[in-house]
DNA sequence: TATGAATGAGACTTCATTCAT
DNA sequence: TATGAATGAAGTCTCATTCAT
C-alpha cells in the first residue's frame, strides 16, 4: 500500500498547476510573508526543490499566483458579460457582477490572493494587481456610460460622475466579496444581490431620476 | 558629556505610546510578518529589551495597535455624529461617515493595520477588527433604521433590509478609505463625496422610493 | 523536423572530451566548488545524467580534467625540449622553460585548473597535482645538473644546491604563469623572457662557480 | 563543570577578532566556497547569527578577512625593512624578504587566504589582494631601483627591467612562500636563503651589468 | 529603568545525484 | 544511448526573544 513513497511522474504542465493551486491555498490563507515554501510544496504533494525548478522563487511563486488568479477572474467576468450580449448594457452589468460574485465565492482563496494579501505586500505584487483592476474599471465604465446613454436621461451624467460611480461600483463590489469569503453563513448570493439593488437605485437615481430598475430586482425577471 | 548616550527617562506611559506610534506606521507600511522588532525599536528610539519589558511580545505589540486604532477611529466617529446630535437621523448619519473618512485620511497607517494588515493575518488580530466592524455595524444600522423611520416610507423597510443596506454602505465606505489612501492624486475628500452621494441615491431610493437627497447632495450644497 | 531534439550520437570518447573541454572551462574559471554540474552539462550541450553516465561524479570528472591537463602539459614540455635533443642542456631547459610558457598561455583555464584550483580544493586533488609536479621537478632538477657537468664549473654544485635551483625555477615559472594569464596586457612572451633571463643570471652565477653576493650570505654577515 | 554552557560576554572588539582567527583558519583551509559559516561559528566559540550580527555576510566576513591578513602582511615587511634603515637599499631588500617568509611561515592559514584562496573567488576579493600586491611590488621596484643606484654599474638598468625584476622577485617568493608552507617537512628558512641567493645572483648580475648568458638571450637569437 | 550581548529556530535557496522511461 | 522528472541534504541568512549587567 506504498502510495506515498512513489510520487508518480508527471508531465511539467501538470504538475505547475497543482503546484499554483497548493501557493494559492496556502497564500489566500496565510499571506505572502507567513505562507512556507515548504508548506507549499508538500500541499502539492512534491519536494522543495521542483517547486524551485518550476517556479523559480517565493516571489516569482506568488507573482504567477497573482497573475493565473487575475485572468481567471477577468475571464470569468467577461464570459458573464458575453452571455447577455445583445441585450441592454444595463443587463449585461448586472450579468457581469453576478459573474463575478459566483466566480470569488467558487474560489474564495484566490480572491484573498489577489485582494487581501497581493495589495498589502508592496511593489512587485501591488502593481499586478492594479493592473487588472484597471482593466475592470475602464469594462464597468464603459459598461456605464452605455447604460446612460441607452436611458438618455437628462441631463447626462458628466464623464466624472461615470468615472466615480464605476470606482464605487468596483469597490463596493470587492468590499462585499470579501466580506461574503469570510462569513459563509448564509448567502454570499444574497449579499451581492443586496448590493446590486442598492447599487441600481444609484445608479438609477443617478442616470434617469427614478426608482430601482434593477433588472434583477423586478419580479419575474430573471 | 554623553549627551547621546544616556535616554532621557520618561514616564513609562509616554514611552509606551512611542512604540505603539512607531509600531503602528512599521506595521501598517510592511505587514505583521515583514516587519521586525529591531526596526520598531529603532524608530522609537529605544532598545529591543525595553519594547518586550513593556509590550511584552511581536503578538501583543500587534494587538496593542489594532486595539489603540480601533478605539480612535470608533471615537472620531462616534464625535462626527455626535457633534450633528438633535438634527435628523440621515445628517447625523452624514457626518459620521465624514468623520470617518478624514480620520482615516489622517492616520493612513492606522486604517492600513486595522483594514488591510490585521484582518490577513488571522486568528488573534483579525477578531479584534470584527469587533469594531460590529460596533460601527450595529451603530450604522441603528442610524439607518432611525433615517428610514423618520421617513416613514412606504413600505418601511425590513429589517434585513436595513441590515443589508448597513453592510454595504460600511463596506463601500471602507473600500474607499482604502482606494484613497493609496491614491492621493485626486483628493479623499472628493472621492468621499462621490460615494456618499452614490450611498444617499441608493439609501433614498429604498427608503423614499424616490431621487437623491443626500444632505450634502443638493445643488449649491458642498 | 526536430532536428534540435535529437542529438546526433557520436562515439563514447568524443563525447567524453567534449565533457571534459566544458568543465575545464567552468572549473577554471569558478572553482571546484562554484563550478556547477548544470552549466557544466549546459556548456557541453549534454543533459546531466549523461555526464554522471562518463564520468560518475563531480569528484571524479574535477578529477579527470587535472590528469587530462596535467598529461597535456607535461607532454607540452617534453616536446619541447624533445625538439633541442641533441644540443646542450642548457638549450633544451630553455626549450622547454619556452613551451611551458606558450602552452599555459594557449589554455588558460587548463592551467587554473591545475595550478589555482586543484591545489586549493584538499587532498584527493592536491595530490594529482603535486605528482605532476614532482615530476617536472626532477626533470628540471636533471637538466641543470647537466648543464652544471657540461660547464665543469670549479667548485661544482651540491646536489642539494641544484634541487633548491630547480624548486625556485619551477615556482617561478608557475607564477609568472599565472601573472601572464591574468593580465593579458602587456604580453606573456615578453614576461617570460624577463623571467628566463633573470633564471639565467642566477642559473649562470651557480653553474660557473661564481660566488653569491646577498648581503645575508657572506660569512659573518649576517 | 558546565563550563560550555555559559558563553563569556565579552566586549564586541575583541569577539570580532576571535571570528577573524576563526574565519581565517576555516578559509584558508577549506577556501571560501567550501568553508561554512556553521564551522566558522563553533570554531569561534559563538554563535551563527553572532557572527552575522558584526561581520554581516559570508562575503564581508572573507573580506574583512582578506583586509586584515593583508594588512599584517604588509606592515610585517615594513617592520623588516624599517629596522634596516640607514643601511644598503641592498640590505633592506634582504631583510624585507626575511620579514616576508617568516610572516608567512608564521601565519600559513593568513597566506593561504590572500595567496590561494582570495585570488580564485573571482572579483570583489582578488581586486583586495591585487591593491596589495601592487603596493607591495611598488615598494620592491623602489628598493631594487635604489640599490641599482647605489652599485651605479653600467649600464644602469631600464626602469623597463627593473619593473620586470621586481615582478619575478615578488612572483618567485610568493610561490615559494606557498610551498614553503606546504612542506614543512625541513626548513622554509633554508628553502627562503635559496631563493634570495638565486634572486640575488640575477640581481647582482643586472645591477653590475653583467651580460644574460642564456642561450636565447644573445642579441639575434628570438 | 534601560541596554549591549547573545542565541534557537526556522526561512529561502541551491546542488549533486538518481529514477523511470 | 540519452533525458525529463524528481529529491535529500546542506548552506546562507533573519528574526523573535532572553540574559546579565
């Protein structure tokens, strides 16, 4: 019944993900400086050394932690937003944080990755991450500006009051994400449809005059 | 001649809030792990010995800060609300969210420890920040409740309602504290107002079923 | 067409030299000990295991490159004063001061294989190398004696003279050797010659009975 | 009788020292890449983070190692000379070069260090004992210089071949110093007079304007 | 009260070497 | 013959923490 001693081999690209997904476990857990190697390494169910030889370094580690995490994410998002393609780009944001609460409760630790613990360990990892935020920001705000323009409210918001609203939307949306991963409770769905709602009835103030609209919030839609 | 040498002597509660003080900027600059003992003690201008004679541990020192922060940010809101007491509910709720955005404007390592280092380094630390966020939860949802009362909408809102919108709101409020800290380009103060303007559509919009009318949000108002 | 992937095979022995002129190369430019067995394998465009297959270890390969270069130099000088058979000792030990001159200067690193990395890594390798030169030394120690009897100087040397002669002239050469090899400015011909001249200044006062004039060495000076 | 177990405090001075003595050993026995700084620490008597605490790193300790062994040295030689002073250039050469061996003879691992072991570590190192080196050869080409002068035979010298002179000197003792300390067999007394009779035949044959009779020297011939 | 001297424990990293194909 | 995959062992360095004065 020998089935520790004999580590089968593996094709590298095999073993690289395990090896991301055991640094992305213990990192999301315990941070960057407190995460070991060595914990790493035998989560994955392989020596230091070929941790080493894969991946380079702890930062170098942490660093395709940050980045493998940040893609999914942004693909995640995207795929929820392409789903509602031809519809009102006021649905396709709701789609697309509804995409984005589901994909950060699914995977709880890479979301600490990259929102906890990469933006609080300075220059290298930070900056990976402001990158991708960047990225949803300038989505979400043109996402926006379409839904404005779609309700051609008047007076139309100014391309500040877009930019600001996105940034809260954005922060929002990371602060109840996290909040969700730590308390499970109830519903991290709840939650993010709580936000949502409120999120709309600003949104909706905001660009036509009126009450919520959210799409998501009148019944029978969806 | 040794004027160099010989520390002057002080009282050991004047000391002691020297180390929290260069304990705190440390901790909230590189983390509990990154950072270490003998650069505290240095910036406190004291020996290591006397760091652990009256802090008494890496663990009790970190505690020590979140404690000491807490309570600061708790109190300079607490005063922002208070100093608005006997106006309505919705304006005392205002200036307690200002309060907490220039406190933590002005202490910007003191909210790096208690929102971004203490609540990643879990166990010991991060309970004493949920702590606080309870208090100013239950706080919030109160003034809410009273705001929404006094509005006599209808419907009232529910309870979970309120507490759904409390969540939120201190959420979005500390993802901003958050984003302004980092990036001072624009100004904390104008980021602030833009949310609180977002937050009082939102909260007008279930409370009132109608436009925004936040406080500081009306034309000529700010 | 993976023309990259399939190393040609070639016979047992080349492959061997192609090992060794690699870690000749890296063991003379970085030592025993800095010396890896990757960027050996690297540079002879072999894989690891390969060289462990020849060679058997890092022991064994230093190993094999201080004989190969020691046999290399050794034959150097030989042939070099092999090519004034027939003329005076004196010619040939010129000859072949000559040879070793050029051939330390044609392989650099060879030479700081043998003379500053082998004899600085302890036993089983100083021991290589102080065989090689015992034998060198008495080839030398040889000649002089017979260039002493071809001058019949009156007194003749004793034979502990001609040894303590050889000693001197060998480490003189070694050095010159590795003063020429390290700085490649002015010209390792031109030092040689000012080391032989010098040699033979000291050469000629012993063989020809001319007495030392160190101001240590006068009787009663002292 | 815990007499291991209470480690003396003692002032910082004189514990660097006792981690000099140690590393100097460790050094010049091993060489640096095979010394370990664990060895170098219980040799001292201390502790390894001690050892990092004033010497700061493997390399600064070999450093400060290098820059003190050379430091001696040098002042050795000076010493030797210095007590000569006011007699023959002559004489001070020899008494320089008996100051040498026997610094040398007394100190085997301080030489290994400098001659054998510094010179093969590559850069940050063999630039310390090349700016020794340098001194030191100014210093003899000087002393030759003066006692050419002094002997005013003719012709006098080049600066050309004094330059080459000293070279060979310095080059010659400090190989014969190196197998001086290997062998300790009989006498590296002995083995030095050989060396500065031989040194000073040539010397005395340059300096009186004696003509090289090596074979290959004669004007035409190379 | 205050500190210079000192260390146990553990972190990251590298390297010679072997296995299975 | 030849190599991609894998690791035990060891090395450098840092850090929280304590003694002895």
């Amino acid at each position: 019944m020998g089935e520790k001693r004999t580590r089968k081999r593996m094709p590298r690209a095999v073993r690289e993900q395990q090896m991301l997904d055991a640094a992305v476990r213990i990192f999301g857990q315990r941070g960057y400086r407190a995460a070991s190697m060595d914990e790493i390494a035998e989560l994955a169910g392989v020596s230091k050394p070929l941790v080493y030889l894969y991946l380079n370094s702890k930062e170098d580690l942490f660093s395709a932690c940050i980045r493998r995490e940040a893609a999914a994410l942004v693909a995640a998002v995207r795929d929820g937003v392409g789903a509602a393609e031809g519809t009102s780009a006021d649905r396709q944001l709701w789609d697309g944080l509804r995409a984005f609460f589901t994909h950060t409760a699914e995977r709880p630790d890479g979301w600490a990755v990259l929102h906890s613990q990469a933006r609080t360990q300075g220059e290298p990892f930070a900056a990976l991450v402001t990158a991708m935020r960047e990225e949803m920001l300038a989505y979400v705000t043109s996402l926006i500006a379409a839904a404005a323009s779609e309700a051609h409210g008047d007076p139309a918001p100014s391309q500040r009051q877009v930019a600001g609203l996105a940034q809260a939307l954005v922060g929002a949306a990371e602060s109840l994400a996290d909040w969700a991963n730590r308390d499970d409770s109830v519903s991290a769905k709840e939650a993010a449809t709580t936000l949502m709602n409120f999120a709309w009835a600003g949104l909706g103030g905001l660009v036509e005059g009126r009450a919520p609209t959210a799409p998501g919030a009148t019944p029978g839609n969806r």
